[in-house]
C-alpha cells in the first residue's frame, strides 16, 4: 500500500510540475458567471469522484480528487469570485 500511494504522489506531484512548468498567464479578462458555475460544477464532480473511489477502497485517488475539488473552491474564494467558510476540527466518528 506505501508504495502505491509513494507512486500515486509522484505522479500527481510530476502533473503539477509539468502544468506549472508549461504554464502560461493570459491577458487579464472579465469572469463571467458561466465560468464561476462551471467550476464549481467541477468541483462538484470531483466531489463525487472523491465518494465513488472512497467506496471502491481506493482511498489514495478519493484523497486527490478530493483535493482537486478543494483546489478550485480555494481558487474561487481567493479570486472573490465566491465566499464560504471552510469547516475545521473534524469532528471524531
């Protein structure tokens, strides 16, 4: 299982560096509403990815996904295209 999950790391972590590495900025532009929604809708997928793998035992994969949905809330909120409060101390089961 460590060795899974070191490779599932590595190849995440090489995708990042890769899209970081290829990155190009675009000219400043409006954000419509469209866009905001269809991120949050991406989000929302990952989410849903993040409970399919979770059930399927695949808990390295719903962690990532998982991320991936945080990361682009996270992008929204700090771009003050959206407000919401992240919620802390997970409470025990």
């Amino acid at each position: 299982m460590k060795d899974d999950v070191r490779l599932t790391a590595e190849r995440y972590i090489q995708g990042v560096e890769s899209a970081l590495t290829g990155l190009v900025k675009e000219s400043s532009q409006k954000i419509n509403s469209g866009m905001v929604d269809f991120i949050i809708d991406s989000a929302n997928r990952y989410l849903q990815d993040a409970n399919y793998y979770l059930r399927c035992g695949r808990e390295v994969v719903a962690l990532a996904s998982a991320s991936y949905a945080e990361g682009l809330l996270d992008a929204l909120r700090i771009l003050g295209l959206v407000n919401f409060t992240w919620r802390r101390g997970f409470e025990e089961a």
